[in-house]
C-alpha cells in the first residue's frame, strides 16, 4: 500500500519551482501524490491548518509536516 503525500503551495514562483523539484524526487511507486493549490482551493486552508502548515510551500507525509523555503504564510492567503 502506497503511503499518502500531499504538497500544499499556493502558486507564487517558489511554490512552483519547489512543486517541480518534488516531483521529479518524489518515488511515486511509495507515494500517492496529490497537489493543493491553497490559492485557488481556499477550501483547503483549515485541512493546512490543523495539519500544522505555518507557510507554503509545504509537503506533508503520512501526517509529517516538512516546510519547504517560504512563499507565503497560510494566513496571506486567507
């Protein structure tokens, strides 16, 4: 069974380029990977929240949370 990872980002030059780097890194054999665009999905920012995303880009991992840089604080996108 392939373990769950999620990138959040919210589509500045940052978050793509770091979007870009995990997916070429990431084993997608291990990995169901979904994209969250926090900025077009606001839906999605208490899920970020209570996952303990502080900014974006973020890519959690079976519930680990792993910041990647700094683009945008969530609540800059609120």
């Amino acid at each position: 069974m392939k373990s769950k990872a999620i990138f959040y980002h919210a589509g500045c030059p940052v978050c793509i380029s770091a979007e870009q780097s995990l997916l070429s890194a990431l084993d997608t054999n291990r990995f169901d990977v979904e994209i969250v665009h926090l900025g077009t999905d606001k839906s999605r920012l208490s899920e970020a929240e209570e996952l303990g995303i502080k900014s974006v880009p973020a890519l959690v991992l079976d519930r680990q949370v792993f910041h990647i840089n700094f683009g945008a604080s969530l609540s800059d996108l609120k």
